[in-house]
C-alpha cells in the first residue's frame, strides 16, 4: 500500500475530517473539532512520494514556484479529497480534506425542512456561512442533490476546486466547472453560465465585489443561486454583501440584497454526546417584514425577526442549541459554548 492510501486509510477509519503532514514532523489528524498528533513522522523522502501520488507534475510545479496550490483529487476506493499544499517556515506542508463519495442525505445531517422547501424558488439567492469547517460544502451539496432527485432542473456549479461530485438523473443535470481548470475565475465563469441556460447556479465562494454583485443580478433575472460566505450571522452576511459595494452604491445593494436574498443558514458543528459532531444552525427566510429591514438600513433588528418567525420556519442559533439539549444530543457546556446570547440556553 502506498504511503498517501495508508494515512488516508486509517485518517478514515478513525473517523478523522482532516489530515495535516508536514516533512519532518509527525502526522495531525482532526477528529470531531480536536486535532490528535500521532507518532509517526514523515521524513523529506516519504513527501517526496506523497507528492507524486497526489499531484501532476505540473501542479507540483505550479505548487513550488507559488508556495500555495489548491486542487482536489480521487483515490480509488478510498476517498476524494480536497488538497492544499503550501510552505511553513520553508517547510512543505499539506492539508487534506477528507470528502464523502456519496453526498449525505438532508436528512442524515439535520437540516431542516424549511431550508430544503427553498429549493422549490424558481428565483433567488440563498446562501449558507459559516466558519471555514463548519459544513458549509455538504450543507449546499445535500441541498442540490435534492433538487438532482426531485426536480427538473439544469445545474451549474463554480467551485476552487471541485468538491463533491454529482452526475445526472433522469429529471436533472449538472455541469460542473472548476476554476482555473474548467474557467479562469469566479466571475468569468458566472458571467458566461447566465447564457448556459441553468436554472440553479452554484458558486462555492463569494469572494469578491464583482461576483456578488452578479450573483444578486442572475438572482433577481429568473436562477436560483446558492452560495456561501464566512460570517456568522443573517444580519452579518447581509451587512457583509453590502459592505463590499463602494459607497456610493451601497443603497442601491442594499435595495438588491432586500429583493434578492430569500434565505440565510449560518451554522455551525457541535461535538455532541456520541463522540461526533451535530449541526447547529440559524436559519432566515425573508418574508415582507425582513425584506424591508434591509431596504430600511434596520439589519440589526433582523436577529428578532428571526426569533419570533417559527410559523414561516425560521430559528435563532440558540434555539437550535435548546432543541439540541433537550434531546441529549449535545451537553449544555457545548450550548454554551455555541451559543449567540448565552442566557438565553436552558441549563436547567
């Protein structure tokens, strides 16, 4: 067996999500939130091989004139896995995310039903955020595979790199561009999906002006979008989204983001009481009275709409927290850790 099979082999079989190798110093698995170091060091020869095995020549290439390289490859029966290689203190290291082969249902991850029911909009931007970690990717990967199997739709996804891979059904299609391999950049590529005629676009991250403001545009033109930011709240990622404009334009986002956005889940992963880890989540969906909190500069107030709009689905992050209590999934300390406002956690 191969160096780089054997690591991922047993990362996975010790339940690990990530793996962290650097030459010269031992191997560091991440399993349920906590890095563990093993014993096992890798010398500058056994990079050397773990390299080989898992980029071109050409990426290697790339990865030593650059000191930063991201991809994501398949090793056969084992896993996909997304990689970054870079450099620590003239060091080479490598981080290696370890994907599902199979998307997980929405159901085995506890999303709600209220967030899937969005996937019925035929327009609109929703977005999911989060912390780097936090499940973001298979949130949105379980949401799509949804729409691959209940409806008829044709997909675009924009993704740095390709994370989980999808194929057509019979009532859907996909199509699936990597950037800097399938297209030069985000925007480019979002640009000339608008005339590939999809119904729902995928843009793995919302990194720029440019790409924001075409994600609003193709929202409100008659696509659903999804999308995802690093924030931590509803109401920071509609500041966020309005922020990035200059100044001068800030009131006409802010009037886009209002007619635009129709759902936010912000989440984030909770140890919980069986040794893994349990989603917790705030979830928006805009309704007239949200829409026009954006419109009228009043984002703060958003967070109370939120709590008081259960009937329409919606649910604060500690809310969840409580839900997650009460059912033995994840201990008050771990709620309290989470949590938004912590008096608001029940811990009686």
């Amino acid at each position: 067996m191969s160096i780089i099979n054997q690591i991922v082999t047993n990362a996975i079989e010790a339940g690990s999500s990530d793996i962290h190798l650097e030459e010269g110093v031992e191997i560091a698995v991440r399993i349920n939130s906590d890095i563990r170091i093993s014993d096992q060091k890798l010398s500058s020869v056994n990079f050397d091989e773990i390299l080989n095995e898992l980029l071109t020549q050409e990426e290697i290439k790339d990865y030593l004139n650059n000191c930063d390289l991201d991809t994501s490859i398949s090793i056969k029966g084992l896993a996909r896995l997304r990689v970054n290689a870079y450099f620590s203190n003239k060091k080479r290291c490598l981080t290696l995310r370890i994907l599902n082969d199979n998307v997980p249902s929405w159901k085995d991850i506890g999303l709600p039903q209220p967030f899937i029911n969005l996937s019925n909009f035929h327009k609109g931007l929703i977005l999911c955020t989060g912390p780097t970690g936090s499940g973001k990717s298979t949130t949105l990967a379980s949401f799509i595979n949804y729409i691959l199997d209940n409806q008829k739709r044709h997909i675009i996804t924009i993704e740095d790199p390709v994370e989980y891979l999808f194929k057509n059904t019979k009532s859907s299609i996909i199509h699936q561009r990597e950037v800097n391999r399938d297209t030069k950049n985000f925007s480019t590529a979002l640009r000339a999906a608008l005339r590939e005629d999809p119904d729902v676009i995928y843009i793995g991250e919302m990194r720029d002006l440019e790409t924001i403001s075409l994600a609003m545009t193709a929202a409100e033109t008659g696509h659903l979008v999804l999308g995802t930011l690093h924030t931590s709240s509803a109401s920071k990622t509609v500041e966020r989204i309005v922020d990035v404009f200059p100044g001068d334009q800030q009131e006409q986002a802010r009037l886009q983001a209002s007619t635009s956005i129709i759902g936010i889940m912000s989440q984030t992963l909770c140890k919980n009481t069986n040794g893994k880890r349990s989603l917790a989540y705030e979830l928006m969906i805009t309704n007239n009275a949200i829409s026009n909190l954006i419109r009228e500069k009043q984002i703060n107030q958003i967070y109370s709409q939120i709590q008081t709009g259960q009937k329409d689905g919606m649910q604060t992050l500690d809310q969840t927290l409580n839900n997650l209590v009460k059912g033995n999934i994840i201990s008050i300390e771990e709620a309290l850790d989470k949590a938004f406002n912590k008096k608001s956690i029940i811990t009686q």
